[in-house]
C-alpha cells in the first residue's frame, strides 16, 4: 500500500481558516436536532414579535397577516392536532418516494456504480478531478446514489492515478452535494422543487420543471470548472506528498464482461425508454401532449403531470436488464427486495 509523506510547511491564511470551519463543523449536532432546535426558537420568536404586533401584507391577496403567538394554550393545540396532515401534505415526500422506486433499482442492481466507473476509468489523468465533479454534478439523476457510490469509487480512481485517495473522495462529494440541483437533463430535483415557493404565496400556481434547465445545465458546467480548480489549488494542497502505487487498485476498478454487457442492454434499454416517449408526443394530439393546447411543457400536458412516474421509468427499466443479465435480479421477488431496501435507505429523508 502506499504511504503519505509529510512535508513540513507554513500554515498560511486559508489553511487556518479552514482548519477553523472543520473543528467547528465537527462540533455542529445532527441535523435532525438542528432542526428541533430551529423549531424551538421559531416557537420562542413567535411569542416576542407577537407582542409588538409585527404584521405583513400577503403579496397575493393583499390581505393583513399579523404574527400569531405559537405557545399560547389554543396555538399549541392546533400544533398537537396537525403534526400528522402537515407531515403527509409535504408535497416533496410522495415525489421522492416514488422516483426512488426506479433510482433504487438502479443502484442496486449496480447499474449506477458500474456507468460512474465507465465514465471516469479511461478519461486522462489531468481530467480526472473534473470528470469526477462533473459524475458527482449529474449523479443527483439518481437522487442520493451519487453520495452512496461516488466518493469511495473516486478514491479508488485517485490511488490509480498514484494521487491521495481522499482528495478524490472529498471531489466526488463535493461534486454530488454542490452541484446536487445542477444538471444537464431534467431531473427528479426539479420535479420536487418546481412550485413549493410559490405555492406557499398561491396553492393553485404551478411551475414548470424545465423552467430552469439553461440555467442548471450552464451551472453544471462552472460548477466542474470551479470546482477543479478548487480541488487542485486549495484541497490538494493540504495533503502532503503521495507515494503509492498505481497499480494497487487497479483491479478494484475493472468492469468485468459481465457488467461491461448489462451496462450495454440497460443503455439499450434506455434508449428505448426514451424511443417510446418521444413516439408518445409526436402529433397535435399525440398522447403526452395537452389535449387543449397541444403543447408539451404546459403544466396541465401529461408528460409534465407524469414526469415523476416517467423518471421513475427511466431508472427502473434500464436497472431490471442490467439485473436480469448480471444475474444480480433471478426473479420478482429480489425485484421487490430491492425496492424495499431502496425504501428502507429513505428513513432518514423521512425522519
């Protein structure tokens, strides 16, 4: 195995800074009860800019919204009362949970980790730490996958190219979490996303989920660019020398023939996924297109109504061939299994 060397060296400016943001990050709790804290001080606000009678005017309706106490006796029971329906009207959770029905599949089948390794194993090495962040940016397709498969593959990548294999780790994750809403095609992000702002000043406003995509597909590509330059000028830096061997992990990293051919049937499959939703909008009255207007992006088209179950089918198709051939799915039930388990991997989402 391959060793680190240090090499002694003047901390400078940004190493001190950084070293700060790590202990202090370190030191943050859970999400979870950083959320349970934030609620509690929401409670505590309440109460104080209620008694200075603050107020607003709602931007839709014009109408006055005075601030309501949320510890008096009559608040606290309205908040008892309706933990559960807020918990269930989260207009996001459905979404998740059925796209997650296909993205699950995919990654567990292996399907996912097989296409990332395909995507960075023979780019040249002065290009590795971009392809990474770049696999990272667009992995969010497959909703949390990328966190799941990128950083240890990244790893592996790095100690083949004889660098230190938690810069490609901290690349990859970088890449899966900064650029988590950015992409180059629609994903099931934007379909989550669309709307919920608005919706908060106009339940019945709908949005487009495209709306964005110049925007997000332009981000895909600064963010690669900025985040290379970030990786190698300020992450790299910070390890010290790297002596290892290449080919330590070489083998590690391999597509074997059998998943060199499931991935060739799934993207087969995909395109004929693909192939079936553009033959289902072609025409005026073609079945995916709004029946009234004949367009393809309105909000009341069916292929913008459908686009979660068409996500989902984008995943689900393609990772059952790539099971079926890598013998990774024998039949039904291990088809269910891994939906169960892909369900099971959503309780912290959930929580």
């Amino acid at each position: 195995m391959g060793k680190v060397k240090i090499e002694n060296k003047k901390v400078g400016l940004l190493d001190r800074v950084l070293n700060s943001v790590e202990r202090v990050g370190n030191k943050l709790p859970d999400p979870v009860t950083i959320f349970f804290i934030l609620c509690g001080v929401i409670f505590v606000l309440s109460a104080i800019i209620s008694s200075q009678d603050v107020s607003a005017i709602h931007p839709s309706t014009g109408e006055k919204i005075i601030a309501i106490n949320l510890l008096t006796k009559e608040q606290l029971k309205i908040f008892l009362g309706s933990i559960v329906s807020n918990f269930q009207s989260f207009a996001p959770l459905g979404l998740v949970l059925v796209t997650m029905l296909g993205a699950g599949i995919a990654e567990k089948t292996g399907l996912m980790e097989v296409l990332m390794k395909q995507s960075i194993n023979k780019v040249p090495k002065k290009l590795v730490t971009g392809t990474i962040i770049f696999v990272g940016i667009v992995a969010n397709a497959a909703a949390d996958a990328g966190f799941i498969v990128l950083p240890p593959l990244a790893a592996l990548v790095f100690i083949g190219i004889g660098r230190h294999s938690l810069i490609g780790m901290f690349a990859g994750y970088a890449g899966v979490a900064a650029g988590f809403s950015a992409n180059i095609i629609v994903s099931m992000i934007d379909v989550l996303l669309a709307g919920q702002s608005a919706q908060m000043v106009d339940p019945n406003y709908v949005v487009n989920p495209a709306m964005n995509m110049y925007f997000l597909a332009v981000s895909a590509v600064v963010l690669t660019i900025l985040g290379a330059i970030v990786t190698e000028k300020y992450v790299a830096p910070r390890f010290g020398k790297y002596e290892g061997l290449a080919e330590d992990t070489s083998t590690s990293k391999e597509v074997t023939p059998l998943q060199a051919k499931g991935l060739k049937y799934a993207l087969y499959s995909l395109l004929l996924v693909v192939i079936i939703i553009v033959g289902l909008s072609i025409g005026n009255d073609a079945f995916l297109r709004d029946s009234e207007t004949g367009s393809l992006l309105s909000n009341s088209s069916t292929l913008m109504k459908g686009i979660v179950p068409i996500i989902t089918a984008v995943f689900l198709v393609p990772g059952f061939v790539y099971g079926k051939v890598t013998k990774s799915i024998k039949n039904d039930k291990d088809l269910v299994s891994m939906m169960d388990s892909s369900m099971s991997d959503m309780g912290m989402y959930i929580v």
